[in-house]
C-alpha cells in the first residue's frame, strides 16, 4: 500500500502510532499486500492487452487522453510492483528489516532499502494522481477543442516535475538532518504528509468539478451537431457521464481508507498515552483501515482499467496486426462514392458547403470519441448518427 508511514518506518525514533500499525502482524500485513498487488498486476496486464475476435478500439486517431489513460495504468503497475518487491523482502529477510530499528548503527543497506522502495511506491502513485487530474483537464479541454498531442508535452512536464519535486521536498524535511535524527517533531512530519497527500485531495475536490464542467460541454456540442438532441446522443453522454462517475467512484474507494487511517493517528500522536484504554476503539479502527489499505491501494490499478475499458474479456491476442482507423475508411468511401464533377458551379458550392459541414461534424465525433474510447457500444452509434455515415 502506498502511505507516508512507509517513510516514516524509517526513521530509528519513529513515532508511537507508527509503530503500533506497523507492528500489527506485519507478516500478515505484508501477506495481503503481495496477494492483492499480484492479482491486481496480473489482471491490469491481462485488461490492457489485444483480445481474440475483438475490433480494436475505435480511435480517430492517437490523442493526449488515451495516452493518459495508459500511463495510469502503468503507474499503477509499477506501484504495484514495488509493493511486491518491498513486501517480498520484509518477509523474507526479517533480520535484515530489524536492522532499520537500531540506531547510529553501521550496515546502512537497511535504511537505503526502508527509504529507496518507500520513495519509489510513493513516487508512482502521486504521479498517477497527477496524471489522472491531467485526465480530467484534458477531457473538458478536448470537447472545448484546445487540446491536442502537443499538450502531451505539458503534462509530462507537469505531471514528473511536480511529483518529482514533491516527493524529494517531503523525504528531505522529513530526514533532516540525518535519518537517525528524524521525526523528533511534527515540524518534520506535517510537510511530508502534506507533500504526499496534495495531489490525492486535488484530485478528489478538483476533478468531480471539471468532470461536471465535461459533461455540460458535451452536452451543448453534441446538440449542436445536429440542431437536435436524438436518444442516441442522450444515450451517448450519459455513458460518458457514468464513465466520469465509474472513474471518482474507483478512486474514492481505494484511497478513502488512507485519509481516514490517518486522521485516526494524527489524533493518537496527539495523546500522551496511545495506549489508553478510551482509545481502544480508535487504535482498533487505525488497525482495521490499515489492513484494508494494504487491500485497496494496489487493486486501483484493475479497477480503473474496468472503469476505463470495461472487462475486455480473457482470449489474448499477441499477434501484432495494423489496426485500420474507421474514420478515414469512412471518409475515403464517401469520396469516392462523390467525386463525380459538378456540371455548374452552383453545385460545387453546395458540395463546399457540406465538405466544411462535414469536417465540422467529424471534428465533434472526434471530441466525443476521444472521451467514449473503449466503450464499443458508444463508439457504434455513434458512427451510425454521424453524418458521414449517413452519406452527407
């Protein structure tokens, strides 16, 4: 699972409530967190590749949002397998884990491996936050028609440098000046934990408000497509709306756990004593969210691929084939179905007109498509309802 606690385990003088989470079956602990990591890898790998007697997604052509729906997803695989790796080690080598507790003392491959697999899991779960709010931009920036490839750029630069920055700027406050002497205050813990957690309640407040923003503008653009408002294009954006909703409900259930555990035990580092009886109830709970932890951070990987995609069933197709892109099949029969020459001029204006009617339209379809890509049904009608279907 991916928590500031894992750094803050580091440190020899760590606080009570970390010790009390991190004591509790720690085999156990580290037994769930390998068990749901795998199915999670195993079964995001499985969603991602090409399936037997499956159309490929229908994509208009390469765009930023599916881009960024991958790189979530391999976010989450490499997160996943980190917590593999580090809870693999913590079970296999308990005497090399006990080193991390002794203080001043000489073998420092303990605390490098304590320190180096925290930052890493903690690294590529804040990048995936950041990649997905950078989703939820680019989705009401694609239906206003302002986003592109290019912008790929950006959120690469955006999406790196701010975790980057903020992962190295938490462990430096939380390790200063030395790993034995850490933690020896809150002035030293307070900057990690909000470091870590920033780009998690960015998402959670920021994104439901461009998600909502979305759909509003899909809404108006797929009215405007026609002059009406069919059931087909009812359907078609309340199918991206479910899918906006699919995406916050996966990423509310796996990462509510997290701020709940801790504000359980930023409440018990508070107490002079953690281990009061009034504060049974409390430390239970702490303990009862952490293993559910362990259960839900590493299963977002699957789950998003099912929000994203859908279950893409289980026949794999490895066999690489060039996957033919609908829209210009389309377009290349439209054309040739009238391309005769116009007899007078008026006529080659009219067809113009309609050729500029046309872009227009397929412009929109495309906005859309970027933001239904993966759901087949949606991609279908919408197909069937744009007019260069219907032989404009």
């Amino acid at each position: 699972m991916a928590s500031p606690r894992l750094e803050t385990y580091c440190c020899p003088n760590r606080d009570a409530a970390t010790q009390l989470v991190m004591d509790f079956q720690p085999k156990v602990f580290c037994g769930v967190c390998i068990g749901s990591a795998s199915i999670s890898l195993l079964l995001t790998i499985l969603q991602l590749l090409p399936k037997k007697g499956q159309s490929p997604r229908k994509m208009p052509k390469a765009s930023s949002s599916s881009t960024i729906l991958l790189l979530i997803s391999i976010c989450d695989i490499l997160g996943g397998s980190g917590m593999i790796f580090r809870s693999s080690v913590w079970l296999g080598f308990p005497g090399f884990i006990a080193n991390i507790s002794v203080v001043n003392g000489t073998d420092v491959w303990p605390s490098t491996f304590c320190v180096g697999s925290a930052m890493w899991i903690q690294l590529l779960y804040s990048a995936g936050f950041w990649w997905l709010f950078c989703y939820a931009v680019d989705s009401y920036l694609v239906v206003r028609r302002s986003a592109g490839l290019s912008t790929i750029v950006l959120y690469h630069m955006m999406t790196w440098g701010l975790a980057v920055m903020l992962c190295v700027e938490g462990i430096a406050l939380l390790y200063y000046p030395s790993l034995s002497s850490c933690e020896n205050g809150l002035e030293h813990a307070i900057p990690h934990y909000i470091t870590t957690y920033a780009p998690l309640l960015l998402v959670l407040v920021a994104n439901p408000i461009l998600f909502r923003r979305t759909v509003s503008a899909v809404a108006s653009l797929l009215k405007g497509r026609q002059g009406i408002y069919t059931e087909n294009e009812r359907r078609l954006g309340t199918e991206i709306q479910m899918r906006f909703f699919k995406i916050m409900l996966v990423f509310v259930i796996c990462w509510s756990s997290n701020i709940i555990n801790e504000t359980l035990l930023f409440y018990l580092e508070m107490q002079p004593d953690i281990n009061e009886m009034p504060l049974k109830n409390i430390r239970t709970a702490a303990l009862i969210t952490w293993i559910i932890m362990g259960v839900l951070n590493p299963m977002q990987g699957f789950l998003f691929t099912l929000a994203f995609y859908g279950w893409t069933g289980w026949r794999v197709d490895l066999k690489w084939r060039k996957r033919e892109i609908p829209w210009e099949s389309l377009s290349s029969s439209t054309v040739g179905e009238n391309a005769y020459p116009a007899p007078v001029n008026y006529q080659s204006n009219i067809h113009d007109s309609k050729k500029i009617s046309t872009t227009d339209s397929q412009q929109t379809d495309e906005a859309i498509s970027m933001l239904s890509e993966g759901n087949t049904s949606s991609d279908e009608r919408l197909t069937r309802s744009s007019p260069i279907y219907q032989g404009w």
